[in-house]
C-alpha cells in the first residue's frame, strides 16, 4: 500500500480531475438512491389511491432524477479518464527518465524485458485501477451507507439482513484477496519472461532464420505462453469465485426480505410500495458491496504492479556527479592508479585487478589481449560508466568522481564494441555527436571515418532512412557511421572498442590517418588485429585482467614472448620488425 500511495504522488495536475469526478459519483449515486423512495410513493399513494397526476408527477421526478445520473456520470467518465491516463503518463515518463539515469550496474539488476513489462502492462493495470476501479471505490462506499440509513429509515427490522449478510461477504473477500495477491505477482513475472523470449527473437530474427531455428524459437514461446496462460487461468479463476459466493448472498438476502416482509405486510406493519423500495436498496447495497470486493481485487492486482513500478523508481542509481562537480576536464591525460574493479561486490575474482597506467595527453595507444581478458572493462571506467572498485582513475589530472558526469562524457567520446544505430535518417544519427552540426561538419566527419565512400552512393546521402537499428547498412557501414558520430562530438579522449573489425585493412589504414591529424585528443584503440595498433605510441597487453606488458611495438617484439606470438600469427609474409604497419 505504502508504494501506490508513494505513486499517486504522480498525479500531480490531475488531483483536480480525480476530485471532481469523486464529487460527481456522489452526486450521480445520490440520484439513484431518490429513484426508490420516488417509486414508493407512486405504489403507496399515485396507485393506492389511482391519483393520476400524482403518478404522472413522481414519474417525472423519477425521470429528472434518472436524467441527471446520466449526465453527471457521463461528466464523470470524461474527468476519471483524464485523471488515469494522465497519471500513466507520467508514471512512464518518471519511470523512462529514472532509467536514462541508470548506470551499467543499475541496469544489470533488471532484464529489458521487465523493465519494458513494468513501463508498458504494470502502468496500464495501474491505470485501469483508477478509470475502472475509481467509480466503485467512490460509488460503492456511497451507495452502501446511503442505502442502509434510507433502508433503516424504512424498516429497522429489515435493515437487520445486512448485518447478517456483511460478515459473510467480508469473511469470502479476506480470503480470496488473500489467495489471489501473490498470483498477481506471478502473472506479472510471467509476462516478463513471454516478452523476453519476444524480444530475443525479434532482435536475433536474421540469426534465427541464419540457423533455421524458428521450430525452437517457437517451441520456446509456446512454453512461455503456455506458462502465462495457466497463471493466467489459476489467477482469474480464484478472482471470479466472490461473484457467486456474493450473488448466493444477496438472493439468499432477498428471499429472506420477501419472506419477513411479506408477513409484515399481512400483519399491516408494512406497505407493498416500501417493500418494494426497500428491496431496490436491497439490490444497490449488494451491488455497492460487489463493487467494493472488485475494488480489493483491482488493489490486489495494483499493489502488485505498484510494487515493481516502485523498484525501478527507487534503484539507487549507482553513479551520480557530486555536490560540487567539476565541469570542465583540461586535457586527455589518463591515469590508473591501483585500479581494480569486479562488476559485483560478492564476486569471487577482479574483472581488473592492480592496474597502474599513465597514458600522456595526445598519446595513441593501443590495447591488446584475448578474449576475456578485460580490455573493455578497462577503457568503461574511463567515462565512468563503472567506478573503479579499488583505486583511482584520472584524466585530466582529477579523478572522474570529482566530475560532471556529462561533462565528462561529453569529453570521452566512446565506440563501443557493439555498434548501435537508431531508426531514422543518416543525419539524425549522426547528429547524437552534436545536434547543431550542419551538413558541412557532418560530411567531414564521415570522410574522416570513410563513410562518404557508401553515403554517396545511397539515395539521400545524409537522408537515406537507415531503419531499426541500421538494418538498411552492413556491419562495417555502421561501425564507419558510429566512428563518425563520435568524431563530431570533438572529445578530448577517443576510444575505439574494436570498432573498425568489420572494415577492410585499407579502410582502417584511411581512419587512422584521419585520427593523426587530431594531435590534442588522446587516442585508445582496442583491436584484435596487430596491424591496428603497432603503429601507436605505445601497446598495451593485457592477460586475465592484469598488465601484462606495456611498450612499443619494437619493445615488445623484441622481448615479450606472448606479442611475438599474437605478430606470427597474424603477419605470416611480413616482416619481423613490423614494417607492415598501414598507419
């Protein structure tokens, strides 16, 4: 409960909307509740006597009455969807911003399944509590105890069916609320893991068709569908088992009422026309009471979905800029010191472990190991995108922490070892590296990164429509566009992740001429290639997250015997003192 009312603090300018429609169902439900005593007095007094007129006048109370029920609850269906789906809208836009605030650490705690699932279906439950649950929550209550004063005000006697029927159905609403609450989260979960298997195989589509495996995919997904349809029926199931247990009551209430009402009237303490008002407040007391157990349920179902929406507004985010944050980052000189890192406090091992670095401002510098060997993880924590566990890491002569962490973003220009394209034009994904460049800049950028070389020829050049994640270009056309959205952000740091492996030698000898003529940024490049780095100031090579040597590549041809080994393999036909670097 603490978390739904924690998240009704969203609502924000829709309070107004929220209690106006509340004023709206109290008056539509006090409308409904004249419409009885009306209907008495038509039966006791317009048909006892056959006083037409006074028929005639009632019934036109009746209709005044009916009319304007109709009309405040239509003017209260337009507020209560204004109020509920401005408040999943800003539930989504809260929950969206909390995310683009999420470091890497932040985000390995939830899959994109769920975070997508609690986004999407947990605000629209949350939504639909309040458009479909918010009528009977006012009305229910309403009716309810308008219902028992007119009734008592009627017939004590009778009234006292209700105290007989309440316990009843509270005893049947405790415990299917009680049974059913951990089944909403179940559902929910379920409906994370159908939507992951969605998405694995919406974004791995090519592959699968590549491997011929849609049999298994869909073998998969019928096991996930499956798993959120029983949950589903087990759910809804026990959900649905109020409605008879609360219709057995009323009916059961009813006969009770006609019986002792119907000795009454013989022994002239009742008339007809009031036991017949008196049983219509009957029906509208039962259904108040049905409509405050379809309350519960809604509640049950949004406590559940409150609670996971909770969890991604309250994820501490792990890296902030701090108090007094420094904006502005003098040079590209980088340091390790004592640096070690484990992506979880309770691993057993460092990813990184005694890293001791001095990389000069200007400098290129290449970085080398197998696979496993934490190159990646390394240049993460320049940007901070992880903090170090242990030790410092600095660039420009202060530590990242002390930091403005988009402004040293914005000085670490990164292209990450998975090269991301968004849907749109050529221009509106190069323009992530700076948003005011014009078409002059963006056309240097790419000659720089050879992207001109296939822009020219694709209908539109900056224009061409790129599709969903750069379909409509190849992997080395797109770690080209990456390279040049980077270039444009005109950083002081510029680390390549293996970012030119899907381009041919040539093209990658052209790149790395057009990065000497950036003197003032320092350069990292992570290659597999030896070709892509034994031209750099300096290699660094690394071996189950240690330095294991750090040299030119002359130095380390000469002496280590793990570069030797990475050079043979590589340059069979080439010379032993490297003379085969393009750069």
């Amino acid at each position: 409960m603490k978390d739904l009312k924690r998240l009704f603090g969203y609502m924000g300018p829709y309070r107004k909307d929220m209690a106006l429609g509340m004023l709206l169902v109290v008056v539509e439900s006090s409308f409904e509740m004249v419409i009885p005593v009306l209907m008495s007095d038509i039966i006791d007094v317009g048909v006892a006597r056959q006083d037409i007129p006074s028929i005639l006048r009632t019934g036109l109370w009746m209709a005044v009455c009916a009319l304007l029920s109709l009309i405040t609850g239509l003017l209260y269906a337009k507020y209560a969807a204004r109020a509920s789906y401005g408040f999943g809208a800003r539930i989504r836009e809260a929950e969206y911003a909390k995310v683009q605030t999420y470091a890497f650490g932040n985000l390995d705690h939830f899959e994109t399944s769920s975070l997508i699932t609690r986004m999407t279906t947990d605000v629209s439950v949350l939504q639909n509590a309040i458009n479909g649950g918010f009528r009977p929550m006012v009305r229910g209550p309403a009716m309810l105890v308008l219902g028992v004063l007119l009734s008592f005000m009627m017939s004590p006697q009778l009234a006292v069916v209700f105290f007989i029927c309440a316990p009843i159905l509270g005893v049947v609403l405790f415990l299917v609320v009680r049974r059913i609450a951990p089944m909403y989260i179940r559902l929910q979960q379920a409906m994370d893991h159908l939507n992951n298997v969605v998405q694995e195989c919406l974004t791995a589509i090519r592959a699968v068709k590549a491997f011929v495996r849609g049999d298994y995919e869909e073998k998969k997904f019928e096991s996930v569908n499956g798993e959120l349809t029983r949950v589903s029926l087990g759910t809804f199931r026990t959900a649905v088992l109020n409605l008879p247990a609360f219709q057995l009551t009323m009916y059961a209430a009813c006969v009770l009422i006609l019986w002792m009402g119907g000795n009454m009237i013989l022994q002239g303490t009742l008339t007809v026309g009031r036991l017949t008002s008196f049983l219509s407040y009957v029906m509208q007391v039962m259904n108040s009471l049905m409509m405050i157990s379809n309350v519960f349920l809604l509640m049950t179902r949004s406590l559940a979905s409150a609670r996971r929406v909770a969890e991604v507004l309250d994820e501490p985010v792990e890296l902030v800029s701090p108090d007094k944050a420094v904006a502005e980052i003098p040079d590209g000189g980088i340091v390790f010191e004592n640096v070690s890192f484990k992506y979880h406090p309770d691993a057993a091992e460092y990813a990184l472990a005694d890293i001791n670095l001095t990389i000069r401002p200007g400098q290129t510098v290449g970085v080398l190991g197998g696979t496993g060997s934490a190159k990646s993880t390394l240049v993460q924590l320049i940007p901070r995108l992880y903090d170090a566990t242990e030790g410092r890491v600095l660039v420009g002569g202060r530590d990242v922490r002390d930091y403005d962490l988009v402004a040293l973003r914005d000085a670490v220009g990164i292209v990450l070892q998975k090269n991301v394209l968004f849907s749109g034009t050529v221009r509106d994904n190069l323009r992530w590296g700076d948003p005011g460049a014009d078409d002059e800049t963006l056309w240097a950028a790419c000659r720089a990164a050879c992207a001109d070389e296939f822009l020219e020829r694709m209908p539109g050049g900056l224009d061409a429509d790129l599709g969903q994640g750069g379909v409509n270009v190849s992997g080395g056309q797109k770690q080209r566009l990456c390279i040049a959205r980077t270039l444009l952000k005109h950083p002081k740091v510029l680390i390549f992740d293996d970012s030119t492996s899907a381009v041919d030698t040539a093209t990658e000898a052209k790149i790395r001429k057009a990065l000497r003529a950036l003197p003032d940024v320092t350069k990292i490049i992570i290659a597999q290639r030896i070709t892509s780095v034994m031209g750099t100031d300096q290699i660094i090579l690394l071996e189950d997250g240690r330095i294991h040597a750090v040299g030119t590549h002359s130095e380390l041809l000469a002496r280590d015997p793990i570069y030797q080994e990475i050079y043979h393999s590589q340059m069979k036909g080439g010379g032993e003192d490297g003379a085969a670097d393009l750069g």
